[in-house]
C-alpha cells in the first residue's frame, strides 16, 4: 500500500493478480457483519482479506509490494 490507512470494505490487488476485499481490520478495529469482532479480535493486528485464491487471509505486512488498493468499499 502507499500509505493510505486500509478500510473494511476496500477493494485490493495482488501483485499475482488476485483480488480481494477487506472484511476486518485489527488495526482500526473495523469489522465487517460477516467477520465481526469476537470471531477476529484474538489476532490484535492486521487486516482479514476475502481473497479470490484462498477464502480468509490474514495479512499483517501491508508493505507497498504486498498489495495495491483497487476501489475504496463502504465500511458496514
């Protein structure tokens, strides 16, 4: 990422391609219905990606090559 702050919602891609999109953030405490806080809050940091080549990802690196953001989502 560049630097912008990650929401739920948001629409990313990966450098193979794939997509994904941000169903919690650890990070700002943001979770989306479907993944809410007492499913993922034990992780404390990071975001919960829906990916197309995996289901759930947890990904706590958001360095600039890890993804790129495609579209902002709406947070629930």
């Amino acid at each position: 990422m560049d630097g912008q702050e990650i929401k739920v919602g948001d629409r990313i891609r990966f450098p193979d391609g794939h997509t994904g999109v941000v169903v919690a953030s650890m990070d700002t405490d943001q979770y989306s219905p479907q993944n809410p806080r007492e499913q993922w809050s034990y992780l404390r940091r990071g975001i919960m990606v829906d990916t197309t080549f995996g289901g759930l990802v947890h990904y706590t690196d958001m360095s600039v090559d890890t993804f790129e953001l495609v579209a902002r989502g709406d947070a629930p």
